[in-house]
C-alpha cells in the first residue's frame, strides 16, 4: 500500500481527510490526461472523432466495475443531471420516501417536480425500522436514499435494503451512490438496488465532469423519458425512433477526457484492488469510530449504529477546526461540527494524529 499512497503528491504536505468533499490527483491520472490533451493538442477533430471510441470503453469499464449490463449503463456528467432527467420521466403521482436530511440533488429534484413527498428523520435512530413503518403507513411507492450520507457518514445497511425489496417488491429504490462507489466491492445486479447513481469526483478519484447512473432491465417500463439529442441516436438523422433507454442521458457529446479520467480510474482502483481497499476503509472506519467514540464527539445516533463509513462528523468548534488545518489535516465544516472522510491512502498512523489533535484542543 505504500508504493500505491506515494501516486498522491498531496500526501507529502497534508493528511487528507477530506475525500468527501473532493477525492485527490494520482500521478497515473495526470499523465493519462497530459497525453490525452497532448494528442487533442497536435491531432484535433482528427483525434476527437476517433477518440470517441473511448466511450465505448468507458462503458464497459463501468459496467464491469459494478456488474451492471452495459446497455444498462447511462453516462452522465454528474449525478444531479442524471437524477433530473430520470425524474422527467416519471410519473409525479407516485409516493416518494426521502431522508430529512441527505443531499439536496437527490431531494430538490423530486421537491421541484411536485411529488409527494414524505421523509424519515436520520437522527432520531431506528433509521431503517422507521423506512419500513412509513413504506407501510403512507403506502411508499419509491424510496430515494444516498447509501451513505453527506454530512455525518451513515451508511444504510444493504442486507435491509435487500429485506425491504423482498418485502415490498414493487417499491422502486433510488440511490445516491456518490459518497460510496468506490469504498468497497459493490455488485449492482445482485443489489436490491433499482436505480444507482453517481458523479466520480470523490471517492473514485475521477475528477469532474463525469458520472454514471445504472438500472435494472424491470424498471425502464416505469419510466417515460424526455431528454433527446443527436447523440442519443447515436448521430444518425433519421435515428429518434431508435433511440435506446440509457442513450436518453446522453442527448449531446461526451468529453473525452472526463470520462476517459473516470475509466483510468476505475481501473487504477481495479488493480488495486476493491478487496483491497474495502478492508483498508473497513480498517480506518473501526479505528477512528473507537476513537472518536472515546473522545465523545460523535453524535449519538452515529454510535447506536453497526457499522459506519469512513465519513466522521465529530463535535468541534472554529477553534478545533483550526488546530486541524494549522497540523495539515484537511477537513471540512459541514453542519454543526466538522466532517473528517478517510480513504484507502490514508493510514491509521494519519488517524491518530487526527485524534492527537483533537484531544489537545478539546
């Protein structure tokens, strides 16, 4: 793991604990990019126009990634326009379920189409026991959820997920995946997951403008989608009859060098290993809960929990939130508190630093 953590520059000067805000540059991703724009540079349309394979590739990579089909897999420039196009196709009379407080690209989209939506409290414990009573009494006919959530890192148990689905198997269940994907193995097609979402600059490593969203074949017929272009058909004229599900998210061009960065990373992570790095982050979770939980400065539904992502929302004033920065230790504010979200390249020599700080200023 140490020749892998010395691909990130970054790690010299600071420990990044922020992963969850904005996933870091390896030196592998910067040379695939210089070379790319390096032949767009000496080779223009002629290289773009053949350069448009790649996304073929991209595809591909990505439906292997996840065991997804790849006629199943949309590529999008980011999970919020994905979510909104897929929403323009869907019936607003349907019953939504939302967590009060998860992402707002994964809420407002449905806020602003006017369904009717009902939410479930994330701090008042008994998360997913509360799911399954509110599916019961308001009749729930889709459940939005991030798997791991943005400001405090909890993460939805999958085997539930799983339960729930085999309980109600017409709920459709929508996940924002952006705060997971890539913190360990996931298979989509054996998930209870109908719909996956996801932009790639976090914890894929992938930069920005690129994304993805993966669906199961049983619930295209749910869907009535709006979003046409050229590329939908694939830039044959006379082609919008033709034009296939997933190819809806794909009305204009793709940059190649987004989502050519999001295939050199997934397989970057791919040879890594995603064993690999789902015991590292399963390793830096446990330690940095033990501790935090020692310390006090978790939240209490946090600590009522199983099991937890590497995202930790601890306790912690502008001062503290100082201390962090002035020992390189880069975090964010998020909430009531500080958010600090480890990766694979961190290691738990960073994690205790993180807590030395902390117990110091505390």
């Amino acid at each position: 793991m140490q020749k892998i953590i010395k691909e990130f520059p970054i790690l010299d000067q600071t420990i990044y604990a922020n992963t969850a805000a904005y996933g870091i540059m390896y030196d592998g991703l910067l040379d695939w990019r210089q070379e790319h724009d390096l032949d767009y540079l000496i080779g223009g349309s002629d290289f773009k126009l053949k350069a448009a394979k790649l996304i073929t590739q991209v595809r591909a990579t990505v439906g292997a990634f996840f065991n997804c089909k790849n006629e199943n897999v949309a590529l999008v420039q980011n999970f919020s326009l994905g979510m909104n196009m897929l929403l323009e196709g869907l019936d607003a009379s349907n019953k939504v379920l939302l967590l009060d407080d998860d992402y707002p690209s994964l809420k407002w989209p449905f806020m602003s189409r006017g369904f009717d939506v009902h939410y479930v409290a994330i701090l008042q414990g008994n998360l997913e026991e509360n799911i399954v009573e509110k599916i019961k009494s308001e009749k729930i006919t889709i459940l939005a959820i991030s798997i791991v959530q943005w400001v405090n890192g909890i993460k939805i148990d999958l085997d539930f997920l799983a339960k729930l689905k085999a309980e109600f198997p017409e709920l459709l269940i929508i996940a924002d995946g952006t705060q997971f994907c890539g913190t360990e193995d996931f298979d989509f097609d054996n998930s209870a997951i109908d719909v996956l979402g996801a932009s790639g600059y976090k914890w894929l490593l992938a930069g920005s403008g690129n994304g993805f969203m993966l669906f199961k074949e049983e619930i295209k017929n749910r869907f009535t989608l709006k979003t046409a272009g050229f590329n939908s058909a694939n830039g044959v004229v006379d082609g919008f009859d033709t034009i296939k599900f997933v190819k809806h998210f794909e009305p204009g061009h793709l940059d190649t060098l987004s989502f050519g960065s999001l295939k050199c990373s997934l397989d970057f992570l791919s040879g890594i290993g995603m064993k690999v790095i789902g015991d590292a982050n399963a390793a830096l979770s446990a330690y940095a809960f033990q501790e935090f939980s020692k310390l006090e400065v978790l939240e209490a539904t946090v600590l009522a929990r199983d099991k937890h992502s590497t995202i930790f929302n601890i306790t912690g004033n502008q001062k503290m939130f100082d201390a962090l920065l002035n020992n390189d230790i880069m975090c964010s504010q998020r909430g009531e508190g500080i958010r600090l979200s480890f990766h694979f390249y961190n290691t738990i020599k960073n994690v205790a630093k993180v807590i030395n700080v902390i117990k110091k200023t505390k």
